[in-house]
C-alpha cells in the first residue's frame, strides 16, 4: 500500500509541474506558438524523465548488495521496441517543431499576405545602428526611436536593416527575434494581442555600446494607436507624445 501512495504522490507531482509550468495567456501570436510547442514537448519530456529517473532509482536500489553481477543478455524485442520509440519521439519532435517554423509569423519571408493566412498589414521600417534604433512608419510618415508603438490585433510586417553591422531584433515577451544585417533586408512579422509595454533588445554583441541598444515596445488599442499616429504627425519630433503612448498603456481604455 506504501507503494500505491507514493506512486499518488509522484503522479501529482507530475500534473503539479504540468500546471505550473503552463504559460500564462500569449502576448502575440509568435508568442502564442512558441509556447504551446515548449508545453506539447513538456508533456512528452516529463514522463519520459519520470520513467528513466524512476527506472535509475529503482535499479540503485534493487541491485545495491550484487556480488555476482552478470553481462546483460541479448534482447532483440527490447533493443527494437526502445529503437522504434525514441524514432516515433524524434519525428513527433521534428514534426511538431516544423509546423511552428512554418507559421507564417515565425517564419515571414516563408509567406506572404497573398496566402491568406494573413489579414491587411501594417509596415514598420526598422533601422538598427550603433547604438540604437529607428522606427519608421511609411504610410504616415512617421519615426520614432527608442519607442516601438504597436496596434493590437493587427498584423504587423517589419521591413529591417542595419546602418552599419550586424544587429538582432529581440522582444522575448512577444516571441520577436530576427538578425538585421547592413545592405540587406529582412522581415520578421508579429500580431500583438494584449495591449502593453515590452523590452526591446538588440540580441547581437555589435560593439561597446551593445548593451544600450534598447527600446520599448508599446502595443495600444487600435484607435489609440491611430490617436498616437496623428499626433506624431502633426508635430513630428515631439517627444511629449511618446509620453502619451506610454500613459494611455498605463490606464489601458
Ligand atoms: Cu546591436
């Protein structure tokens, strides 16, 4: 009976983990993807941790006292039933970690909008240099630094490029990261869906001043995104509306 608890026991621990270890609600779809595919290999991992643990333990344990020990036998059925498991792991693994890189958001020079999967978009040019970073909106003509303003629940395309070395555009509360390269473009993609603030960080060592090259992301509400916009506009270079994106995400509407 001792036996049974304690299997009760490590059951619940397992579900315990499983639940603590579930992310909270996304902050953008990459985001979204990237965890549910971290939880999909959690509950492969997590048995298979508690099996080979639990088989360590107990061959400690049965074998403590074995004067006599004996070379293992051929076991044909075994050695091909553990062969043929860790393949069928390996291609769930494979497969599940495929069909995220494949997602248009993870992967955007993979797609385009014309597939389908994607809604209307709004463009961002993205300017990294040492040390900094310059937001670009070309259907407004707007740009910002150091603040990356955002409209929830719309697709968003990032045109990126470097001024001088090789930089990395890094949001980990949003699943963002894609390397920016001087004379080349490339494109990462994301759809917000909280409204709020992130970090921004460049994720490639580029010089002394590396560890400065930061900004803000500022996801807001649509019609406050376009508020923000308009303002920009109207008085391009006025650092007071930044303020105003950063106030309107702190007594979100
Ligand atoms: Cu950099």
């Amino acid at each position: 009976m001792r036996r049974s608890r304690w299997v009760s026991r490590l059951v619940l621990l397992a579900v315990g983990l499983c639940l603590f270890a579930s992310p909270a609600a996304a902050q953008s779809v990459n985001r979204a993807a990237i965890d549910d595919l971290n939880e999909q290999l959690l509950y492969v991992a997590l048995p298979l941790t508690l099996f080979v643990e639990l088989t360590l333990v107990y061959a400690v344990y049965r074998f403590r006292n074995n004067d006599d020990p004996r070379p293992t036998v051929d076991d044909p059925a075994l050695e091909i039933t553990w062969t043929a498991a860790t393949g069928a792991i390996l291609v769930f693994v494979g497969v599940s970690a495929f069909f995220v890189l494949a997602n248009p958001y993870i992967s955007p020079a993979a797609a385009s909008p014309a597939d389908g999967e994607l809604g209307d978009e709004t463009e961002i040019e993205v300017l990294g240099y040492q040390w900094g970073w310059e937001f670009h909106y070309p259907e407004a003509n707007v740009t910002t630094q150091e603040r990356l303003v955002l409209p929830r629940d719309r697709d968003v395309l990032f045109r990126l490029t470097s001024a001088d070395v090789i930089h990395s555009l890094y949001v980990p509360k949003l699943g963002l990261k894609q390397d920016i390269f001087p004379g080349q473009e490339t494109l990462a993609r994301t759809r917000a869906t909280r409204t709020g603030s992130y970090r921004l960080y460049c994720a490639e060592l580029c010089g002394s001043g590396h560890s400065r090259m930061q900004a803000t992301v500022v996801v807001l509400n649509q019609s406050e995104y376009d508020a923000w916009l308009a303002d920009r506009r109207a008085g391009d270079g006025n650092a007071d509306t930044d303020a105003n994106a950063t106030a309107r995400v702190a007594a979100p509407a």
